[in-house]
C-alpha cells in the first residue's frame, strides 16, 4: 500500500483558533500527522512516499487562480502591514455578507482575507500555502497510482482539505485535495469517479466544487448542519443542479447518533456507490466520527461513537466494494488515538482486499 506522506505537513502550525467564539490553543497541529505517521511505521503498514510536484494547472481546474494566488502570497502581504505581523497569526474578521458586494476584490488585505474565507477560526501561519501545496501533490500521486494499477494508495495531506472550495478556505482547509485527487483521475481517463466523505462535518467545498457536475459523484455522511459545523450545507435536499442534479447524496445523522446508525448510513452510501458506476472512489478519511474526539464533542458525546473496532469495520465495508480507491486524510483531532484508528481502517482494508502491506 502506498501511503504519500506530506512532509511540509509540520510548516503550517497555528498556536491558537478561535473556537466557539473563545481564542483557544489550536485543535488542527502537526502532531495529528506526525502521530499516524509513528503508527504506520511502529504497525509496519504501507510504504511512506514523498510525492512529486502536481502540475499547476490541475489545481486550476478546481480552484480559482486568484484565490490560489491569494493564498500563496498572503503571507507576504500580512508581513507587509507590520513586520510584527510575523510573530502573529492572520485571522478574517470581515466578510462581504448578504447584500455587500463580492465581484470586486478589495486591495486591503484584511478585506481579502473576509473575501477568500468561511469562518475565524483556520488561521493563516508563514507556512500555509507551502503545506497545504504539498498536501495537493500527496493527493494527485496518489490519484496517479491508483490509475497505473493500484487498488488503493492514500494521501496522508495536513492542513485537511473538504472544506475548501473553489475560492475560499476554512475548517482548518485550504486546498481541497480530495477534489484534487477526483479531477487527477478524471483527467487521467476515469469516465466517472465518486467521492465518499466520511468526515463529522459535511465537506461542504467538495460538494460545492462538483455540484453541477455530472462526472463526479458526491456522497457525505455527517453531523446534522442544523446543529454541526459548517451549518449552512449538507442538507438531504441538496441533490446537484444542472449537469449535476442527482449526483449529491447527502446522510445527515443528528447529534449523538451511534455506530449502528453510522454504519446503516454507510450501506446506504455503499448502494450509492455501486450504482454510480464508478472507475475509481476517493474517500474523504475524517476520523473525527471517533468517541473522544474534541472538536465534535457536545453534551458529553463525541463524533458518532466510533472506536477502533467500528474503524476497522469500516475499512472491510470499504475494501468490499472492490473499487480502486484513494484515501484522503481529513480531519480528527483526538492525537493521542488518531494514528491506531487510521491504521485500523487501512489495516483492515489490506486485509479484507487480500492485498500486501
């Protein structure tokens, strides 16, 4: 199993989010990486690769340019404001809302920031765009392999990235690498291929990059966004448009949902996937569905309950579907267990699809 591993993952490291309306020790570290990277060597799964550079231009069949040359010198213009800057942060604190304008792009920096992010709480740090960059050729290599014969190569990208969309980050997402991987393939010859999302919360800049789009399949299964971030996607009604009417699935499941609701939720997805007909299946890997995860944690309950036994359930579910398959690391934030559950999930794929470590 081939695993490309980010290792410009540890240059993008926030000190601090704003976190349910409180400025908090950032959740999204590089210790989340680096504790799967400890576990696949330590369980002797998969082999760690460094990938090579992605072309740009693949990134501009999911991105906007400008946005993608926003994030690469947005830096630059932070220190530029105050060279104190350097010691900081860079958070959004405006955004052009409802009835304000957003088809000119401001020259104040700060207004920039509003105009290419979804919330306050995905800070911009020195080493950003260098990571999340690196995070996009993971996911493109991996998307390569799997078309040249492999059943199943994974993306292991830090920062995540299903919440970006195509001009605008957040959720801790910068560059959505599982629409990268999805349009790899494409662009490599796959006639259809469909991303599974796995993740607590709704990779609604997936969603949003594919929407009306016929040719990649959208599936999530997620928090209730009546109460779970993002909050304003992820709906069962929204269903695609245009081209791409009846090629988003959304399974929202409320709050405190358990595993067996979980995985009825997944059956469901695996009889959308069977019938998409798909060459290739990108599964967007959150493991924040687990039972002590901080960040989906409310009223005593975390994720949808999911522990290393349910993970590894769901890594046979997934390799029984016999469909070659990239896996794109998202989010989970409980450090102390992420890397064991990561490698339970791809451990029991290697098992139950027969294939070597």
């Amino acid at each position: 199993m081939k695993i490309f591993f980010n290792e410009l993952h540890s240059t993008h490291s926030a000190r601090q989010e704003i976190y349910r309306g409180k400025m908090v020790p950032a959740f999204e570290t590089p210790a989340r990486q680096s504790a799967i990277e400890q576990a696949l060597k330590a369980r002797g799964l998969g082999e760690l690769l460094t990938p090579m550079q992605c072309d740009d231009a693949l990134l501009t069949r999911v991105h906007d340019r400008d946005y993608l040359n926003f994030l690469e010198g947005a830096w630059a213009e932070w220190i530029a404001l105050d060279p104190a800057n350097a010691d900081t942060e860079a958070f959004p604190a405006v955004w052009p809302i409802r009835t304000l304008r957003t088809d000119i792009v401001p020259d104040n920096f700060c207004a920039k920031l509003g105009r290419y992010s979804m919330d306050s709480g995905s800070p911009l740090t020195s080493g950003t765009w260098r990571a999340a960059r690196r995070g996009a050729d993971c996911a493109a290599a991996a998307a390569r392999v799997v078309h040249a014969g492999e059943p199943i190569a994974v993306a292991l990208a830090r920062p995540p990235g299903h919440h970006a969309g195509a001009d605008f980050f957040g959720g801790y997402c910068f560059i959505n690498h599982a629409a990268v991987a999805a349009q790899q393939l494409r662009d490599l010859g796959a006639a259809h291929v469909t991303i599974l999302d796995v993740d607590y919360h709704h990779g609604n800049g997936t969603q949003a990059i594919f929407y009306e789009r016929d040719d990649v399949t959208f599936i999530s299964i997620h928090g209730d966004p009546r109460t779970e971030y993002p909050f304003y996607l992820g709906h069962a009604d929204e269903q695609g448009a245009g081209a791409g009417e009846g090629f988003n699935l959304n399974l929202p499941l409320k709050h405190g949902s358990g595993p067996d609701v979980w995985f009825e939720a997944l059956d469901r997805a695996c009889d959308a996937i069977r019938a998409s007909g798909c060459d290739a299946l990108v599964v967007s890997l959150g493991l924040d569905t687990f039972a002590d995860d901080p960040v989906s944690s409310s009223a005593g309950f975390a994720g949808f309950g999911l522990r290393a036994p349910e993970f590894a359930q769901m890594g046979r579910v997934l390799a029984a579907l016999n469909i070659p398959t990239v896996v794109v690391f998202e989010g989970g934030y409980a450090s102390e267990a992420l890397g064991d559950n990561f490698v339970e999930v791809l451990r029991a794929w290697q098992v139950e699809g027969g294939l070597t470590a």
